[in-house]
C-alpha cells in the first residue's frame, strides 16, 4: 500500500485550504456610506466632508485626498473647557464590523485652500486610503454630494423606526 499519495494529497488540500483563507483575508474591504461635504459660499477656503465607514477587518483610515483642495487633512474636534477646538491626526481606527461615523463633532475630513466654491449638489471626488491589520493599503474613490450650509449633520440623525 502506497502511503505517499495520500499524503500528497492532504498537503495539496491544506496547501488550497490555506491559499483560499490568505485570499479572503486579503480581500478584506471597508465600506463607505453617505458622504457628503458641506457646501460653502464664494471666496471660503476650506470646508468639512463628512461620512461613514465599515471595514471588514480592523484598520485605519490614514490619508483623503481629493482635486477640489490644494490640502487635505483628517482632522478631530473635541470639546474641552467648553472650548471646541480641532486638530489633525494621523489616522482614525476602524474597528472590525463597526460603523465609525466621521461628522462635523468629532474626527472629519478636511478640504483646505479649495481650487473653487462647492455648490450645493455638486459632487466632490474623495479618495480614501485605508490600511488593514496587516499593511495591506486600500484605495477607495467616494463621490461626496454637497449639501447646503444649513443642511442637517444626518449622520447624527437617530432611527425613530426602533421606537416602540
């Protein structure tokens, strides 16, 4: 009896095994959802995009660019004192499976030294750079609608349809 073959053949199954979960770990992905950038009026240099994302697997959104700003940071607003103030970091964690939320209160997007007025309605091209666990970075292009400067944050909107 020839022992070989099976082992052959439970290596080239592992082998397989192992190539599929490498792939589907690879294929790890974050999701963008309603992005959007506040619209500003003639002459105003910069201004917020604001948006929601899942990743599939914990990582960090470390970079946004975009054609609209000659600079753009990943800012954070925190209230201290009573003092709202903002600053830029470096990156925002993005935990596996959980929605993080980026709105004009706490970490956003910021578009400075813009080339134009944004409108309301215009669509403002994003390109977010997200890195996995394992250094595996993501490119994600978002078209972001502007909305009006008096226009609700709806990312702080809650869902009444939960009430009882």
């Amino acid at each position: 009896m020839n022992l070989e073959r099976p082992k052959t053949f439970l290596k080239q199954a592992l082998l397989g095994l192992s190539l599929l979960g490498l792939a589907a770990q690879a294929s790890a992905q974050t999701v963008v959802e309603d992005a959007w950038v506040r619209a500003t009026v003639p002459g105003q240099a910069s201004t917020g995009a604001f948006l929601t994302l899942k990743a599939s697997a914990d990582s960090k959104l470390l970079e946004a660019q975009s054609p609209v700003a000659k600079l753009v940071q990943i800012h954070q607003s925190s209230m201290k004192d009573d003092v709202m103030s903002m600053h830029e970091v470096t990156s925002v964690a993005l935990p596996a499976g959980q929605p993080v939320v980026l709105n004009p209160s706490s970490y956003h997007i910021m578009l400075i030294n813009l080339t134009a007025q944004v409108k309301e309605g215009d669509k403002v091209p994003l390109t977010l750079i997200v890195e996995d666990g394992k250094g595996v970075k993501q490119s994600i292009a978002v078209e972001a609608t502007a909305r009006a400067l008096n226009a609700p944050d709806h990312g702080a909107m809650h869902d009444h349809s939960k009430m009882h």
